[in-house]
C-alpha cells in the first residue's frame, strides 16, 4: 500500500503534473531545436529519427538555462514547486531572483525542471498505450495479427502471450516509478536551487526590521495618546473626587478636562489604527499620524498647567524643521508636560518655562518646572517617561538631558533639524531651497 501511494498518491500526482508543465514548458526550445537539426541534416524528417530527436533535446536545454536568467523566473519556479512538488513554503525564496547567484540557481533549476519534464512527458504520451497495447495482446487476435505477424516467432509463443499482461502492467509501473523518482529529484533540488541566498535572506531581515520599526512606532504613538490619557483621565478623576464637597469649580474643571482628554484621544486613536487598517508604512514627511509642532498652540493651552512659552525662529515652519521632527518634538514637549503635571507645583507664580529655538543646525528644546506643590488638573500628555524621551530623540541621531536645575527640574532636548540621510543641512540651506 505503501508504494502504490508513492507511485499513484496525490503527492504523486502533483508531482507528475508539474514534471508534464516542465515538458510543455520546454516544447518551444524543442521546435528550435528540431529546425537546426533539420537545417543541419540537409532537410531530413528529424521526428522519425531518434538520435536527431535527442540532438534537438540537447540543443534544446542551453536555450532553457538562459531564459532561467530572466528575474521573474523564480517566482513562477517557486510557486509552482510550493504547490506541486510539497515543498515546505519557508525553504523557498521569495520575489525576483536580483543577484548573480540567485539566477544562476534559477538557471540550474529551470533546466532540471524542463530536462526532467520532457523526458517524463514523453515518456507518458507514448509509453501507456504501447502499454495497452501488450496488455491486451492475449485477447485481440487483430493486435497479435498487426504485431506479431512479421516479429520473432518467440513472441507468438503461448508463454509469451501469457506473459504479456504482465509485461504491460511492468511497463505501466516503471512509468510512474520514474515520474516519483524524477518529482522526488526536483523536490530535493528545490530547496538549494530555489531557496535563499544570502542576499535574500539578509533583504527578507531588513524587510522584517522596516515592519517591526514601523510597528514599534506605531504602538509607541498607541502608548502616548492612549495609555497617558487613561492615565490621566484616572488622575483627573481622583482629583476630583478628593475635593468634590468642597471645590465644585475645580471637580467642573476636572469634568470638563477629562471630556477634552477622550475626545482629542479618540481622534489620534482613529488616525492610528487607520494605518494598521491599510498596513502600510507612514509616508516620508511623518504628517501621515501625530501632530506636529504647529498643534502646540493647543497642547499648550489644555495642558492643565500654566505655561510660559518662548521660541526662538520658526519651529513650526516645515519648511525649518522637518515634520518627522517636528513630530517627535512635539510628543517630547507632550511628555514633559506630563512630567510637570504629575510632579510640578502647576500654579500661576511658577509656571512651566518652554523654549523652542531652531539653531543652524539642530532643534533645541528646554523645559523647565518647578517640583511639588498642589497637583493640577490633568490634560493630555506623552508616554513612558524620561526614557520615552530618549529613546526619540536618539532614533533621530539627537540626546537629551535630564536632571535637577536651581530647585527644580530641566529637560533639555536637541534634535536634527532634518532626518539624518535626507542631506539637509540646517536653517539656512532650507531656505536657500526654497529660492
């Protein structure tokens, strides 16, 4: 039973299927093939001559080898053998072959595939009814007549005969034996023919490292609108809850803050899960999700603490300060207020002082708060603290510093005013530019 589901399983099936695509795959190459040999032969029948039809088969494969150079031959060759020869999908390579080495294997591939297909494709289109035809002898007078008539007189012996069913169904065997064993040649090559190079692999690693960025990056923008608005919506409540006898304006306050909160939250949300929805990478300038430094007007004025703001240029020009940039920079600042929040006094004496200053070549941003005091009515904030912080700006080649300052806290950040690789060079050549 065994056997019979190696010769004549679905695997099987598959596999002969594939090697009769590789023999009408190689007819073209065999039609050139034939027509030299006949040009060469002074015009003789090439079809009733076996030793032209196996010059015309060998002319016939270099032809193949070098279509096998074509890029999109691997993908063909790697779907086909996924779906016919049981080939495990991760031992095959994806896309066109790129590199010298991948196609020379595609080559060698095509070639095996085509040579082997045309042997086992042949063989199928006339072995079985020649097959048949044996089979059948001890009950057709007219084949033996037809067949034997003019032949050895051996054959026309009853043993002979008796044996001939036998021989038919031999024949019949050795057909599908070599069709199992030329598809079981292919789906042992495929793997070194069709897998990976070392360039793919190291492409498909790349690629894999874009779409993890990518979607680090996008859940760090989860974690930032989202997780600090829950947190802070928890905090306002709090506070709300601890003076609510006694402080109706500031629970209204808190009320009004947490409203705000939600629905400045639900909105960053949407425009976040919409790229997960399409699945693709935000677009170069980084506008594509999060707000921007020309948003910080509204930050600023719902960010539950008082703020004194200074700028020095224009950072909220993108023509000044690239808008992946202007991004970042705004989550920092974003953050920074929500430090001050959770520690700063947040009363009117001793406000937040900001500064955003575009230097000739970097963007600087300093805050300054003082530590304790009265907490303050919570707005929207950033994500995950000083380290948050850090870990953006040296994603964009900036740093950061962070620490006790004249009885207070300092945060100063400088970032690029371009991302690095972009060949922007600062204020003056964006400007320059724009002329």
């Amino acid at each position: 039973m065994k056997l019979l589901a190696a010769l004549f399983g679905r695997r099987a099936r598959l596999r002969w299927l594939h090697l009769i695509i590789g023999g009408a795959l190689l007819m073209p190459y065999f039609l050139v093939g034939t027509v030299l040999v006949g040009m060469a032969g002074g015009g003789e029948p090439v079809f009733s001559s076996v030793p032209a039809q196996l010059i015309a088969f060998g002319l016939a494969l270099p032809m193949a080898a070098v279509t096998g150079f074509f890029a999109l031959v691997r993908p063909l060759s790697v779907a086909a053998a996924r779906a016919l020869c049981g080939v495990p999908p991760a031992l095959l390579a994806d896309g066109p072959a790129r590199t010298r080495q991948a196609r020379v294997r595609t080559a060698g591939w095509y070639t095996l595939h085509l040579a082997l297909g045309g042997i086992i494709s042949g063989a199928t289109l006339a072995l079985p009814p020649f097959a048949v035809a044996v089979l059948a002898l001890p009950f057709s007078a007219g084949l033996r007549e037809t067949w034997l008539l003019d032949g050895p007189a051996a054959l026309r012996e009853p043993w002979a005969l008796a044996l001939a069913p036998f021989a038919g169904l031999a024949m019949l065997m050795a057909l599908a034996l070599a069709a199992a064993v030329a598809g079981e040649v292919l789906a042992r090559r495929a793997p070194m023919l069709l897998g990976p190079t070392p360039e793919d692999r190291l492409a498909a690693a790349e690629r894999r490292a874009a779409d993890l960025a990518v979607r680090n990056r996008l859940a760090r923008e989860l974690h930032d609108s989202v997780g600090h608005a829950l947190s802070a919506v928890t905090l306002q409540a709090g506070a709300a809850r601890r003076v609510l006898d006694r402080d109706p304006e500031f629970v209204r306050e808190a009320l009004t803050a947490i409203e705000e909160t939600t629905r400045r939250t639900v909105g960053e949300l949407d425009s976040v899960l919409g790229l997960l929805r399409q699945d693709t990478e935000p677009d170069e300038e980084g506008a594509s999700y999060g707000p921007g430094l020309d948003a910080l007007g509204g930050l600023l004025a719902q960010c539950g603490v008082p703020v004194a703001y200074e700028r020095e240029g224009d950072p909220e020009d993108p023509g000044v300060v690239d808008p992946v940039v202007a991004r970042e920079a705004y989550r920092i600042v974003q953050e920074g207020l929500s430090n001050a929040l959770r520690h700063g006094g947040g009363d009117a004496a001793s406000p937040v002082r900001l500064l955003i200053a575009v230097r000739e070549r970097e963007l600087e941003i300093v805050m300054e708060n003082p530590l304790g005091g009265r907490p303050a009515v919570a707005r929207p904030g950033g994500g995950r603290g000083l380290r948050g912080i850090a870990e953006r700006a040296v994603l964009l080649g900036g740093r950061t510093e962070a620490g006790p300052y004249d009885g207070g806290w300092r945060l100063t950040a400088r970032l690029p005013l371009a991302m690095p690789g972009t060949g922007a060079t600062g204020t003056a050549d964006r400007a320059e530019g724009r002329r």
